[in-house]
C-alpha cells in the first residue's frame, strides 16, 4: 500500500497538534487530551458532576496545559460555546486583523482537533457525550443503521433521499437506537442548551440533548437575550452549550474567503460583548467561556466532483447507497467485491487518494480507541475513500430531489484545515470586553 502523505499545518502551533499514524500515513485527532471530546469531559469533571453510565466510560479530560480548570471547580457557570465549522486557520487570520478582540481572543486560544470524520454529527455527539465517534457509534453526516436496514441522513433521522423530516423517529424511540453512549446531561451533568428554535424537538436534538434543558433563540440578538435571561437565574445551571451554525452556512454558500469568515467572526463576538454588557460584573467575572468548532472546511471543486450514483464502475460494486460525508466516503462492498471496489476508486479519484479498508481505519485509531459501538463496521462498511482537496464525492439516491446549489465548502476529512479547531478559553468578563470591529462608538 501507498501511504497516503498530508501537508502538516503551516501554523507552528497547529503542528503541535498534528499527529500522523505511522502504519497509514494518515492524519490522527488528538482523543489523548487535545479534542473536542476531551473538552466535554473537562467541562464535567469542573461542573463536580459524578459520571453515571460505567458501561460507556468517558474519554480524557483536556491536557494540563488546556485545562482552564486545573482539575478545580468552575468558579461560576461553565458557557461552552460550538461555532460551527471555526476551524483554526480562518480563526488565526481573523485574529490578525481584528484588533483588541484578534489580540484578547488569539492570546487565549490553543488548536486542538475535532474528531474524524470532520463533520458536525460525529463531533457535536462527542461533545454531548464525552467519548469519540468508534464509541458512541455515530460515524458521520449519512451512515449505515442495520437495526433500520437503511442509509440514514442523521441531521434530518430520515433515511437518505427522503424528504420528511424525522420518518426514522416513532412514538417509542429512544437515542440509544442510535447511540452507544448516554449524554453527559443523562451521566449528571446539569445542563442548559441554547440552540436554533427551528431545532426544537427534532430527533437529532433529541439525540445530542437527551436529558438538559433546552432553550431556543430566533435571531442573533435573541440569542444574547436568552443567555442573559439564564445567566441572570437566580441558580443558573452549571453549564451552558451553545450552539451557532451561522459561520458553517456562509462557507457551505460562499467558501473559505476569509472576507465572508471575519465578517461572522466579528458578529459573533460582538453577541459575546453584548452579552456581558447585560450581567452584573461580579456575576460576568465568574462564568467561563469555552469556545470551539467542530471542524473547518476547505474548498470543494464541482468541476473534479465525482458523483458516485453516476459512476457504473463504482456502483456496481456496491451493495448500498454510499454513507460517510462528500470529503470521507464509506463504501459497502458486494459479496466477495470489496477488492474490486477499492481499484474502482482508485482509478477513479484523483492519484495518491486515500483509499483503505475499514480495519486499517480503526487499528489507526481515527475513530478512537476501542471499546467501539456494537454495528461500527456495519455503519463504517468496508472501503473508506479520503478525497483530496477540492474534490468531493456525492451520492443522490434515484428519484431524490436536484440539490438547490452545489456547496463549495466542505469537510468531512483529515486535511489539517477540516481537522484542527480553536479552543478560546477565559471569563466571560475578559473575553467579553474587548472592543470589536462592531461596537459602535460611545462619542
């Protein structure tokens, strides 16, 4: 096998982060302290939370040198903030030109790695329950459900190319049908979420939040005032998650341009302002404020894009619609075909593609460690293709609907710009007081 070679971060302290398997070639997330999963259960273990659900132990705190808490008790309430898809080099050039807030923010920011695959179910399910994808088994944007016998679409709990939302969720459902691992809230930890309302009920919702609370904002300026309205409580829980897409829909829309990226950055640390202009200053110096991203994005060609379900060579070989995520695709071998299916990739993505069988991805440990979800290499199947940059690869089941645009920014996979996250860390009183490029002038 040709191993497969990954241009390391330019960014110095990105490298201290990037970590290649030695069998593989392939980049590896940080699960021994510098990731998104380690976060959580730091966030935990500061709350002083005992963990419930010994059957699914939680990964590793966050290492000493990350840790905002030293192993102590949070002083106030713990506010984790997920920007989706901040990845650390946008947020390093946005740093440079932002003046006091790039200056405050960059000095108390650290990269640390999202999970594999870089994409918003597998990581935002990590940081809900504390453990890495391989564990708690949800393994990417679509995936394999054997107890369902479908590909399913698990941002919408629809089996892929069906419109409804939520047709995989009945009256009897629970998220342990599709996860392996109780939440953090469901473990003790007490909890607020702050999310889209449009989100509200909703099973993957329900999966990620199963047993805190949740509260639900409409606009930018109502998430401020819904957080402040939680902060202000007179026993505001001990955590807060927050979580705020708009960052990842621009970049899906407009891609990495680094004029579109500020322009959000900016507006979401002028929420962080406002936010701790409403509190008292005693109450604002207590709360911690971790803010974070469950991957970055890079540029997707539609001109080098391959449409697997427009590929005879591929489909042939394959026993059910592809699952995974345009930049990390799980391909499901017919009997006694999977060989062939490996060579029909190869020829067909572009030359030194990443093209390896299931076992060689977990003995990687790109997943995590093991113990892993009972059905992991159902959902994974048996050929898992790592397209390089901008390619992608999609997969329309027939008679689905024509996607309304193509997205010109994706993730999904191991190149360091998906892979490698900020973690920002301070009060609430330090980060929230910076004077950002949208505070408008006192005079």
């Amino acid at each position: 096998m040709t191993r497969p070679a990954f241009a390391p971060p330019e960014d110095p302290a990105a490298r201290r982060v990037w970590s290649v398997d030695a069998s593989t070639g392939l980049p590896k997330p940080r699960y021994d302290g510098r990731s998104i999963v380690n976060l959580a259960v730091s966030v935990q273990q500061s709350i002083g939370r005992a963990s419930k659900g010994s059957d699914s132990p939680l990964a590793l705190p966050l290492t000493e040198d990350l840790d905002p808490f030293h192993g102590r008790r949070a002083r106030g309430t713990v506010v984790v903030v997920l920007v989706d898809a901040l990845g650390w080099t946008g947020f390093r050039h946005w740093c440079e030109g932002a003046g006091e807030a790039g200056r405050v923010w960059g000095q108390n920011a650290s990269p640390i790695t999202t999970v594999f695959p870089s994409t918003t179910t597998a990581a935002l399910v990590s940081l809900s329950t504390g453990v890495p994808p391989g564990r708690h088994g949800v393994v990417g944007y679509r995936q394999y459900l054997p107890r369902y016998g479908v590909v399913g679409d698990m941002l919408n709990m629809t089996p892929v190319g069906v419109g409804s939302r939520d047709s995989l969720i009945g009256p009897g459902w629970r998220p342990s049908d599709i996860t392996g691992a109780p939440t953090l809230f469901r473990r003790g930890l007490n909890a607020t979420v702050l999310s889209r309302d449009i989100f509200e009920g909703t099973g993957f919702t329900r999966l990620l939040y199963d047993g805190a609370e949740f509260v639900g904002y409409a606009t930018a300026v109502h998430l401020v005032q819904q957080l402040v309205a939680i902060l202000k409580r007179p026993r505001p829980p001990p955590a807060v998650f927050v979580y705020w897409p708009d960052l990842d829909t621009i970049q899906h829309l407009a891609g990495t341009d680094p004029r579109w990226f500020d322009m959000e950055l900016d507006r979401l640390v002028h929420l962080i302002e406002r936010t701790a202009a409403e509190l008292p200053r005693n109450l604002v110096e207590r709360i911690t404020v971790a803010v974070t991203g469950d991957h970055g994005q890079v540029l997707a060609d539609p001109a080098l894009t391959v449409a697997v379900d427009e590929e005879p060579s591929l489909v042939q070989e394959m026993v059910r619609p592809l699952a995974g995520d345009r930049r990390a695709g799980f391909f499901a071998a017919r009997p006694g075909r999977q060989a062939a299916l490996r060579k029909a990739l190869v020829r067909r993505l572009l030359p030194k593609t990443p093209v390896l069988d299931r076992q060689a991805i977990l003995d990687a440990g790109l997943f995590g460690p093991p113990p892993f979800h009972p059905e992991i290499d159902e959902r994974i199947g048996d050929v898992i293709a790592l397209p390089r940059s901008p390619q992608c690869l999609t997969y329309r089941v027939p008679g689905a609907a024509l996607p309304k645009r193509f997205l010109i920014g994706a993730h999904g996979g191991l190149e360091a710009d998906e892979l490698i996250v900020p973690l920002i860390q301070g009060s609430l009183a330090e980060l929230g007081s910076v004077r950002s490029r949208l505070t408008p002038s006192k005079a």
